[in-house]
C-alpha cells in the first residue's frame, strides 16, 4: 500500500497506476476518479461510489465490491478474477476486454453494461456488445 497514492486520490480523486493492494476503501466517494492501470488487488471497495471512474487496466483481482457503485465506469480490459462484487452495481459499465473469471456477480445490476471480449465468471467469452 501507498499512503501517497491514498492521499493524492482523496485530495484530487486520482491517481492512475497507484498501488492500493488491501487498501480499505470502503464507504468512499471515488466518483469519476482516475484509476487507470490502478494495482487495487484484494482492496475493498464496499459501498464505495465508482460512478463514471476510469478503472481501465485496473488490477481489481480478488477485491470486495459488495454493493459497489460502478454505473458508466470504464472497466474495459480490467482484470476481475475473483472479485466478489455481490449486489454490485454495473448499470452502463464498460467491460470490454475484461476478465471476470471465477468472479462472484451474485445480484448485480449488469443492464446496459459492455460486454465485448469479455472473460466470464465460467471462463467463457461474451461478444454480445461488441460493434
């Protein structure tokens, strides 16, 4: 973990290729936030506010997500594998390119999301919303 990283993105609301490995992130408003490339291995993101954030490339493996935020969030070629994103919310995400495997998607709201080269929780591609 890199208090730096915590603190930048809690006074601007970025901080892109940050290292948030087991950051507790729970409860925080990361609206619109700059996370592109982030390491947030296994950090939990509970309830955290992730509307509309640049989350591309972002290393969200094995991270808590329980009733995360994540409506229009660009999550495109993220990694999600083992992420457990229970009652999360992925209204208009973009998941293009990412992968999901072994990711628990228990309750959450996927309408409008992306799914193009998309790694599912079974290990399967998903094309649907590909152009």
């Amino acid at each position: 973990m890199d208090d730096t990283c915590v603190k930048k993105l809690k006074e601007t609301n970025a901080c892109p290729k940050g290292e948030f490995s087991g950051v507790n992130l729970s409860e925080e408003n990361l609206s619109g936030a700059n996370l592109n490339g982030a390491n947030l291995e296994k950090a939990n993101l509970s309830w955290a506010n992730l509307e509309k954030a640049d989350l591309s490339e972002a290393n969200l493996s094995g991270a808590i997500l329980w009733e995360a935020n994540l409506s229009g969030a660009n999550l495109s070629g993220a990694n999600l594998c083992e992420a457990d994103m229970l009652e999360a919310d992925l209204r208009e995400a973009n998941l293009s390119g990412a992968n999901l495997q072994d990711a628990s998607l228990l309750n959450a709201q996927t309408d409008g999301a992306i799914f193009c080269h998309t790694i599912l929780p079974s290990g399967e591609e998903d094309n649907s919303g590909c152009k």
